[in-house]
C-alpha cells in the first residue's frame, strides 16, 4: 500500500512543503514519537527542496512559462508504481454524486469540474505538487507589466481534427464574462481591461482581449491581479465555430452541450444520468502518446459505504469518496493502494443571509457553539477527520496557523438565541444523499440545535438537486464545500464579495471587500499573507459559513494502475487521467 499520509500525519506534508517550521516540526515529531530515522529521512526530503511558497501571489507569474517534462516533479517521485507507460485498457472510477452539467462556462462542482477537464483541457494548468501555474493549452506566456502575451500549443485540435486557435479561447472568456451566460466563473476575469462594461452589458468587446495571430492571445488587466493565472485554469476552450450566437447559461438546450467538442485528452462518449459517463481516447489530443488509457468510465454509485464495497469486490478500479469506515478494509486489501490526502477546506454549514433569521450573526454563533466538534470527529469520523479552523486549507500559504475551532458552549449558544429570539420552525438544513459523514453530521446539528430549544427541518436530498438549490440560492442552511479555498486564497473574493459570483451566502461587509480587494492585487507573499489573515478573523467572526469539520478523504486505486500523482487539485489521483496507465 502507498501511503502519501498517515491518519493525523498531514502536518509531515505541510513540512515539506514549507508550510511548518523546522522548530515547529521538531516538537511534533516528539509529541507523537517518530523515531530517529524516520524524522532524518523526513529531515532529508527537505533539504533537496526549492522553499517556494504554495500558490503565493509571487508564486506561478514568471516573466516566461515554459513546458515542463513529466515525472520531474516531487509528488511525482512519490507517485506510483514502476512501470512503462504503455497505451490500451481501460478505467472505471467510482464517485458518490452526479455532475449537474458538462457546460464549460457554468460547471461549478467538482464532479463536473473533473469531467469538463478531461473533456475540454485547461487553458493554464496547476502542477500537481506545488500548485502553481504551468502550461496547459497555452504552451508558453510572457509577462510585461499587466500585459500577457499567450502562446498556444502549436497542435492543439479539437477532438473533431478541427485547430484550436486563439480565436477560440478568446470566444471562450468572453462567454464567461457575458452577462447572459449567468458564469459561476464571471468574477475570476473581471480584473481583464474593459471585462467590466462588457459584463455589464456597456460594452460590445473587451478592450483587453486582443487576437494576435491563430496561436497568440494577448490579455491585458486593468489592475494587478495575483490570482490571474491561476485562473485560466478555469477555461476550457470551446470550439468558437459551434458556438457562437448560441445560448451558452446553464439553460442552454443547445446540442452541443449533450454531446460536446473539446481539445482534452478524451472525447465523449455517452451518459447515463445517475450511471455512467463514458469517455474515450481524444486520437487529436496534443499531448504525444497521451492519453495513454483507451477509455474511463465515471460510475455514480449510491452512497460512500456501496464506494467502499465496489471497491472491495473488484467492481471498480478507483474512488476519491468511499467512507472512511473502512479505511482498514481497504488498506488490508492486497489488490487496492490506499492513499490519505491532507485535508482541504473544511465542511460544515453555509447560510443564506436572504433569510431575516439566519441574517443576525447571533443565531450563526449559536449554531458554532451548540456543536461540539471534538465529539463529532471522535465519533463520526473515525480518526480521520478534526474540527475544522477556518476557510483555507492547513497546506494553503495563506492559512493562519493561530486559528483555533471554534469553541463548544451550549450555555453560550442558548444566551445568543434567546438574544435573537425565537427560531422559526421551518428552517431547512441541506446535506446530499449517500455522503454517510454529511448525513451523519446533519443528524447531529439536528440533535443539538434541540438542546438549545431549536427544531430544524433536517432534508437529505441528492447531490445535483442540492447543488442546483446552492448556486440559485433557493436554501436556508446548505452544505460549507461551496465556500473556503484550499488552492487559491483569492476564491475567497469571489465567494464573500458583496456581488461576487460565487456569493450563495449573499453576505455584505464593506470592510472585507476593501481587504479582499487589496489581497487579491497584493504579490507580495507576506504582505498578502498578512491580509488573508486579517480576511479569515473576520469570516470567523462574521460566520457568513461555519467550517466545522475536516472531511477525511480516502483516494483508492487498483495496484494494476500507475502514473497517477497524489494531490489535493480536482480530481486527486485522477487529476491528470491521460497520464495513469496499466502497469501488469
């Protein structure tokens, strides 16, 4: 079995990537007893490595990007078994919820998210193990001052034979940007010169958008923007011809968008709501050699505890979601590799602050308090998981380290909901079907919210339903993993401005805009470091959303399968699916 982190052990990975203190680390070491090999093989891997910040706003803006070969890269090394990569068979990878759309300018979930990838390829990619950008579609970019200059790869196609230019991608901002599109995505681009007056509807083009040549794209921003590249990992180029004068929202009834045209690695094949989606080798795909599997196969399977028994009986080759329950089953399973990742963002509860009740801070407290998340953890998330601290992921740069969970006070939350007054009794709490922790977690916020003289509606509903009442903001109380980052701190921006298009909680605090504002234009690593910190006391205060919990993930793969890279990007094991192959 591989091992990339042991149950509690993430604080080793976060050491090495720079994230703890060598003092910090030291102490830990003792606290839990790791011995003196062990701590000097750990000691070891750091010493070779560049201290880079993790997707700091220094990080990933070079004056020049250029491809990088693959394997280079410390997860890499720490990857998979040995092997030739070698072309033919094929994948079937269990997930626990459908994917609302394949719709590259609306998907907003991480199901889709993955699918759209696979399908359509990034226009800027992440590196698997440090998370900056590197090139995706765009071979290479220059920077000077506000303006890059993109260079596409030179035999990019779509899975059709058709070229892929720049005429395309440029096509496909501004459809994220247009207002008619109703984008999740609009306010990640909204720095670009002129995107504002075209989103707005003032404009017919975007002045900073220019079309150099078939293969060169220049962008120009208004103002700095340290999250700009790390964004471009969110366009997906759609083929301009198929497209344009089309309805591209999330309404669209357009044929293309049930049987689309990309440039990813594979093209589709079919879907089957709630069965499987079938995708298979793009023959176009810009990438020599790659893909190197014939086909996969995303198969939604009905609950986390079934995941773990496909797994088991050979069903399925890989899953990023079976429950944590059987953690040791499937590392005793001699045929799977088992791989704990660190942990993301934390789950928990998101409001909506359209209902005039859950608009007092005090009844979100009261919430925070009622519940204690040690008890949870213990209980429910089988040594795996813990309380969580705040919107950004422990492993992120920008993470407050002195942040602690949020205190149980059941006294506490019973003084500020009589401050609030009387609960009304028809308050829903969201939680999706099948995912056993959340269904677990919303049983207990059902129970001790009774303790302090509150009745909620407790629904268990299905993912894509769930999903489509979040981003319409038809909810009360619905599930946290829309909200907090653990890539890029500047999403935080996007989910917390007043207007931002990933604003579900539909929170307003002028003073945190002018902090999200100046964080997002800050590439100074420390400067914006002190502003995040600044951003997540207020959140923390504010509780537009209560991060609870860490949700323990177990990423499972058969041992017949190599080439895949652990990480904590969309996709984990299988961000780079064209890569993963059959070894034996």
């Amino acid at each position: 079995m591989t091992e990339w982190g042991e149950p509690g052990q993430d604080w080793i990975w976060v050491f090495l990537h720079q994230q703890l203190g060598r003092r910090a680390f030291l102490r830990r070491a003792a606290e839990l007893g790791l011995s003196g090999p062990a701590l000097l093989a750990v000691l070891a891997a750091c010493a070779g490595e560049t201290k880079t910040p993790t997707t700091g706003p220094g990080a990933g803006t070079p004056l020049v990007a250029s491809p990088t070969s693959a394997g280079t890269s410390v997860a890499t090394k720490q990857a998979t078994p040995a092997g030739q990569p070698k072309q033919g068979g094929q994948i079937i990878i269990g997930t626990l919820g459908e994917a609302q759309t394949i719709n590259p300018f609306v998907s907003n979930e991480s199901e889709g998210n993955w699918r759209v990838k696979m399908l359509f390829d990034q226009f800027v990619r992440l590196k698997l193990d440090t998370l900056e950008p590197k090139p995706g579609l765009a071979k290479s970019w220059q920077r000077d001052n506000l303006t890059y200059t993109f260079q596409l790869q030179d035999n990019a196609k779509f899975s059709d034979g058709s070229d892929l230019t720049a005429d395309d991608v440029a096509f496909t901002i501004k459809g994220i940007l247009a207002k008619a599109t109703a984008s999740p995505r609009q306010s990640r681009f909204l720095s670009i010169q002129g995107a504002k007056a075209y989103a707005a509807g003032s404009a017919d083009d975007v002045a900073g958008i220019k079309v150099l040549d078939p293969k060169r794209l220049q962008i120009t921003l208004e103002q700095p923007d340290a999250s700009f590249l790390i964004n471009l990992r969110y366009v997906s180029p759609v083929p301009k011809r198929l497209l344009e004068g089309k309805d591209l929202s999330a309404k669209s009834q357009d044929p293309f968008f049930q049987k689309p045209i990309g440039a990813g690695p594979f093209k589709f094949v079919s879907w089957t709501v709630g069965g499987d989606f079938v995708a298979e080798r793009n023959p176009y795909y810009y990438e020599q050699g790659l893909p190197y599997l014939d086909r996969f196969t995303h198969r939604v399977i009905a609950d986390a505890q079934s995941l773990a028994n496909a797994l088991l009986s050979g069903d399925i080759d890989g899953s990023l979601y079976p429950t944590p329950a059987t953690y040791q089953q499937l590392k005793n399973n001699a045929n799977l590799t088992v791989i704990v990742p660190p942990f993301t963002q934390p789950d928990g509860w998101l409001f909506n602050l359209k209902h005039p009740y859950l608009s007092k801070k005090e009844v979100r407290q009261a919430v925070a308090y009622a519940l204690d998340m040690n008890q949870f953890a213990n209980d429910s998330l089988y040594g795996l998981g813990k309380p969580g601290r705040g919107p950004i992921a422990p492993s992120n740069w920008a993470f407050d380290d002195s942040i602690q969970p949020w205190p149980y006070d059941l006294d506490k939350a019973k003084q500020l909901l009589q401050q609030a007054g009387p609960p009304p009794s028809d308050i829903e709490f969201l939680a999706n079907k099948g995912n056993i922790l959340r269904e677990d977690f919303l049983t207990y916020t059902q129970q001790q919210l009774e303790k302090i003289g509150w009745k909620i509606k407790a629904s268990v509903i299905e993912w894509t339903v769930l999903v489509t009442r979040t981003i319409n903001k038809n909810f009360d109380v619905s599930q946290a993993t829309f909200v907090g980052t653990t890539i890029d701190p500047g999403d935080l921006a996007i989910q917390f401005m007043t207007n931002g298009s990933q604003n579900y909680a539909s929170y307003s605090n002028p003073q945190l805009d002018t902090l999200l504002d100046q964080a997002r234009k800050e590439l100074d690593t420390q400067k914006a470091k002190d502003l995040y910190k600044q951003i997540q006391r207020i959140l923390l205060d504010d509780l537009p959303a209560y991060w609870a919990w860490y949700r323990p993930f177990l990423h499972v793969i058969k041992k017949q399968f190599a080439g895949y890279v652990p990480t904590v990007e969309t996709g984990g094991i299988f961000a780079e699916l064209e890569r993963v192959y059959v070894a034996k």
